[in-house]
C-alpha cells in the first residue's frame, strides 16, 4: 500500500527566504490538479501557503480551498486590483505563496509584464517559480513561448510538468513526451536551469474535479459537501498517485514552496 510521511520543516527549511510558485498552462493541461498538489504537498509538511485563484475562466482552487484569494469580477481592472492586493499581503507577512493565473486568458500575461513580478517579489525577499503543466502535443507549450519571447521568465526557477495524462499513448513514462525533445521552449528552458518533471495520470480525477474534493479528501476517502464519496478503490488511487507525485518531485523541491 502506498502510503505519505508528514514531518514537520526543517531548520533549514524554515532558513529559507519565503517562496512564490505561479501556475500557468493551457486550458486542460492539468493545472489545477499540478496547483493542488503542491498546496496540499504545503499542508502535508505543516505549512500554510497563501493562495491566489485570478483564473477567471476555470476557478477552481478557490472551490477547493474556501480560503483562497480571488476576484469575483471578471474585468481586467478588477483582476490586476485584486493581484495587487493579494501581492502587498503576501510581501507584509513574508508568507510563501500559491497563484493560478490561468492560461489562454491573457491577464496573467498583462499581471507579468505590468508589474514585473520577479523583479518585484525578487526586490522583496522572495524567490519566483514558475510552474508549466503540458501534455505531448506542442502546442501546450504555446504560453510558455510568450514568455520567453518577451524574457519575463528571466530570473525565476521553471518547472515544466509533463501531463502523463496528456501523453503520446503508444508510450509510458517520459517517453511519451518524444515529441517535445526537439522543441525550442524546451531547449531554451533548458538552457535556462528549468526543470522537466513528470506528472502521473490519475485515474478519475474529473470526478475529483465534479464533486470539489481536495485531494487530501479523496485520499481519505472522505465525503465531499453533495455527500458524494469515492470509495475504497478511487481513494486507493489517489494515495498512490500522491506518492508518485512525491516521488517525481523529491529532486526538486528546493525550488518548491
């Protein structure tokens, strides 16, 4: 049976300055699935991020964790207030912080270029990760080469996550992801110290998705607020997945909040 260890933070950990991961990627690449992992690796650890849903197309995180910042207004204006306000808390409590900003929307793309948030954050005590979600297909890498082109990744940690739900099927592992080898976003984050890490497939997770249960729910097999439950072999997965997920991401999680 799979299983995860909780420990508290090390002295070390707790030396470290506080953390900024923002999640970006195409509409179905798992975003938010990757996002919720790493808020609930956070709780596993006995931290408490900070969290930001500005996805104003797929609001998801703010479902799951009721206690998510986010913009019930759908204007631009309205989305870069609500970053600015979130930003200023997050930078006053020096408090490690989780934000998706979505995709194909391209107010992330505006959150970035306004207000220089690497510079900002990296000016205030923090260190920036960016986190990418892809499946096989090159054209997920379509918002990653935007910010490459106008070097707005310049400075930051990246973390390109390989979608195995999104992969060539006449392969398993990374070597689904063949078709991306040659491809210039991945050869210039590369190049940059980015870092390429496989994400497992896990099996019903759009039911996860349906019935807002976190992932810590699901793997308890705890009842969601419509009453819904996984059961024993869904919940069973989900254990398993997390500790695949744990696995994948161990070599990395010094870039992770």
């Amino acid at each position: 049976m799979s299983s995860r260890k909780s420990a508290p933070p090390s002295d070390n950990d707790k030396q470290q300055p506080p953390r900024f991961l923002m999640g970006s990627g195409r509409g179905g690449s798992g975003k938010s699935l990757c996002l919720s992992y790493m808020i609930e690796r956070c709780l596993q650890h006995t931290r408490r991020p900070l969290i930001a849903d500005l996805d104003r197309t797929n609001r998801t995180l703010s479902q799951l964790y009721p206690g998510a910042f986010t913009c019930e207004e759908a204007s631009d204006s309205a989305v870069m207030h609500s970053c600015i306000q979130f930003l200023d808390a997050m930078i006053a409590s020096q408090t490690s912080a989780i934000m998706d900003i979505g995709g194909g929307d391209f107010i992330g793309l505006k959150i970035l270029t306004e207000l220089s948030i690497v510079d900002l954050l990296q000016a205030n005590n923090f260190k920036v990760t960016f986190l990418f979600p892809v499946g096989s297909d090159p054209d997920y890498l379509a918002p990653v080469a935007r910010l490459l082109e106008m070097n707005l990744l310049e400075g930051a940690d990246i973390i390109m996550a390989l979608n195995g739900a999104l992969a060539d099927e006449s392969a398993t592992g990374m070597a689904g992801f063949k078709s991306l080898a040659d491809a210039p976003e991945i050869k210039a984050i590369r190049n940059m110290g980015g870092q390429l890490v496989f994400m497992p497939k896990l099996p019903g997770a759009r039911v996860l998705a349906e019935h807002r249960l976190t992932l810590s729910q699901a793997a308890a097999d705890h009842p969601a607020e419509d009453g819904f439950r996984l059961g024993v072999t869904r919940s069973f997965q989900v254990r398993r997945w997390l500790a695949e997920m744990d696995q994948s991401f161990d070599r990395i999680t010094g870039i992770l909040p």
